[in-house]
C-alpha cells in the first residue's frame, strides 16, 4: 500500500467495456473486460481509486454482457468493483448556460434533420419517376435505409441522447470525477460540465501506469535517511 494513497474517482461508460480498443491481440471479449475488472480491482485495492456507474448505466451493461454469454463470474466482478450509484439530480446545479447552449444545439439539430428527411424524400420521388410507375421495394428500402443512418448521423451523433448519457454526467458532477467513455457526445459536454474526462481505451493503460509505479523505488525526500 502506497504511504499516501491516490484518492481519484472514475465514472464509467458502456462504451468503455465493449470498445476493442481494450483487447489484446487474440484476446477474447470476455477475456479483455475479465482483465479490465481485475485492473479496476487492484486499483482500488493498492491506489484507493474508485469507479462508480450510474445504476442505469450498470443495468444496460449487465444486459449486454449477458446477451454476449459472459460468465456469472464476471457479472459478480463487476458488481463488486464498480461501485453504483444513484446521482443527486436534487442537490447537483448546472448553470444555466449549459442549458441554453443544449436547446440551442437541438434546434440546430432538428433543423439539420429535417433536412436529411427533405433530401431522403425527393430521392426517394426520383426512384419512382425511373421506375414509371413500377413498385421498387428495394429502392425504397434502400432509401429509407440511407434515411435512417444520416437522421441518426445529424440528430443523435455528438450530443446527449439519453437519460443514462446524462445520469453519468451528474454523477461525475456530483463526485468531483473524471468520465471513462468512448462516446464522442459525453466527452464534449463533459468539458462544457467542467469534468475530467478519459477516453475509454486509455483507461486501462491509465491504471496500469499507476500500479507500476507503486512498486517503483521513489526519491528519498530530503531528510529521510
């Protein structure tokens, strides 16, 4: 144990486990968040470093990890080592400018994508006018396949799109913590909230450099001999 422990705080995103960025050549999914949780572990245990999820956040994972067969084992590993927690959406504040800067990029979203909606639909005229009159299911499909993806691309990519996206924001608030996460719309409004913030594939490397260092010799201070 270190003389004066690490005292840090980590929230954690979804992302973080399911990034490959995490996995070592030949290494399973399973194997690579095994390995994350095991770091997580010994991290708390020697640094006093502790990571926490949102209770909604904890619950998407859990789902996923089992949708994806992993072993009960892990599950109890991640229910031992990070930590949930409800944030204090009462007791935590955001300025006001936050807020006026978030319906102020919506706006400009739902402008954008009823934009993509507007170009989808007179592709879409176009397909029937080629095929005089014929029924083209795949054309359509096609197109509404397009539509989905750039409506998705202009109104979701970037910005907070979920309770669970801002559970995690407020609870980093609240903890004085930084934000582990791979999703490009927490990361920007984490600088705008003040936060710490971590992409999810540096995380590991993170926690490792500062295992390694525990165990390092450190520089005698002056006047100890």
């Amino acid at each position: 144990m270190a003389e004066y422990p690490l005292k840090q705080r980590f929230v954690l995103d979804t992302s973080l486990f399911l990034s490959e960025e995490i996995r070592g050549e030949d290494e399973t999914f399973e194997e690579a968040v095994e390995r994350l949780l095991d770091t997580i572990a010994a991290a708390r245990l020697d640094l006093n470093i502790s990571c926490y999820m949102p209770p909604s956040i904890a619950s998407e994972l859990e789902h996923i990890l089992r949708e994806r067969g992993v072993s009960e084992e892990l599950l109890g590993k991640l229910d031992t080592w990070v930590i949930k927690k409800h944030p204090d959406r009462y007791e935590v504040y955001i300025p006001a400018e936050i807020v006026y800067r978030f319906i102020d990029e919506m706006s400009d979203r739902v402008n954008r994508g009823l934009r993509v909606s507007e170009k989808a639909v007179r592709k879409a005229e176009e397909t029937r006018l080629k095929s005089d009159g014929a029924s083209k299911m795949s054309d359509v499909d096609k197109v509404i396949s397009d539509l989905r993806e750039d409506y998705r691309g202009a109104l979701r990519q970037g910005v907070l799109d979920s309770r669970e996206d801002f559970d995690l924001l407020i609870l980093a608030r609240e903890l004085n913590a930084g934000v582990v996460t791979e999703d490009t719309g927490i990361i920007s409004w984490a600088a705008d909230f003040g936060l710490r913030n971590l992409r999810g594939r540096a995380f590991p490397t993170l926690l490792e450099e500062y295992l390694m260092a525990l165990d390092e010799p450190h520089p005698q201070r002056r006047g100890e001999w």
